[in-house]
C-alpha cells in the first residue's frame, strides 16, 4: 500500500475501524511536525519530545471520538499546543514556587558556626523523621537536582504527587526552622 497518496482523513477512518496500520502511518507523518510545534513553544528539545509524546497518548484515546476526520491535523496540532502551554504553566508555577522558597530562605540568618551546626543537625533529624515519599522527594530534588518531571517520572507518580511531597516536606522544614530561631 502507498501510504504517502492516502489522505490522514482515510487514515483516521481506518484507525477508527480498527486497522492499527493505520495510526502507524499517522504518527510516522505528523511526529516530527508535532515536535517542532512544541520545540516552538516549549524553547526545549527533550520538553518538545515529552509533549510530543503525551499528544499522542491522548490523541490515541480520543480519536475514536473524531466526527470530522478531516480536521484531524487542526485537531492534532491543537492537543499539542494545550500539552505545551500546560508544560509552561506548570514550570512557570515551579519556578515562582521555587523563588519564593529562595526568598524565604534567604532571609534566615544564622549567627556563627555552633548555630550552623545546630540547624543542620536539626534539620538532618527532621528530614529523617518525614515519610519515606517526602526524604526520597528532598533527595531527588536538592541533592540529587533532578526536576520535578524527572522525579516523577523516576518515581512513577505524577507531576502534582510531586511537588505535592515537596511542599508538605518543607513546611515540615519550616517549622523546624521556626522552632530552632525561636529557641534562640
């Protein structure tokens, strides 16, 4: 069969109709255009491909429901450019969450090195009393330094399961350092 003469809305049809062939076909024609859409928004290669990818997961489970297989590139491209901006929003919320964290922290003084000492042992104690999930979250993220995404796809939950963990794990900090200053 010459695929490059088969239009994408024959295409999705026979994907509807349950031909697996024919998805083949689609994704092989609008990958790399699906990428580049996202690279375009994402200004990230390896960001571009995860969006890329995540676009046809959803494309896949939602095809079914196209009434209009000729509208499946507008479509397409539109699941796509959602994915990207959701990626932005959700690294723009990150950063600010992360610079809000950095202002506070920022803000702590610590007298002389006994001080020091005192609250990294504080903290070293309170970071061994978080649950297991939270220790493993502060690990991968500040020591580690890997991004929200890269933890939640290390640990297999997902990007809210994430900084959910995280926040709950420094405001456990917080308060630590809270009591450490007021002890003071």
């Amino acid at each position: 069969m010459n695929t490059s003469k088969i239009s994408d809305s024959d295409l999705v049809s026979r994907y509807q109709s349950g031909d697996k062939k024919a998805l083949a076909v689609l994704v092989k024609r609008w990958h790399k255009l699906f990428c580049e859409k996202a690279f375009w928004i994402t200004k990230d290669a390896d960001v571009a491909k995860d969006v890329a990818q995540d676009s046809w997961n959803t494309i896949i489970n939602k095809i079914a429901g196209l009434k209009d297989t000729n509208r499946f590139g507008s479509w397409a491209l539109r699941i796509v450019y959602n994915k990207s901006l959701d990626v932005l929003n959700i690294n723009k919320r990150t950063h600010k969450t992360f610079e809000a964290y950095k202002y506070e922290q920022e803000k702590i003084i610590i007298e002389d090195e006994d001080d020091k000492e005192n609250l990294k042992n504080a903290l070293l104690k309170t970071i061994k009393t978080l649950p297991q999930h939270q220790q493993i979250v502060i690990r991968l993220f500040y020591v580690e330094d890997y991004s929200l995404k890269e933890i939640s796809d290390l640990l297999n939950i997902s990007v809210g399961t994430t900084k959910s963990r995280l926040y709950h794990a420094r405001e456990k900090l917080k308060l630590t350092l809270k009591n450490i200053n007021y002890e003071n």
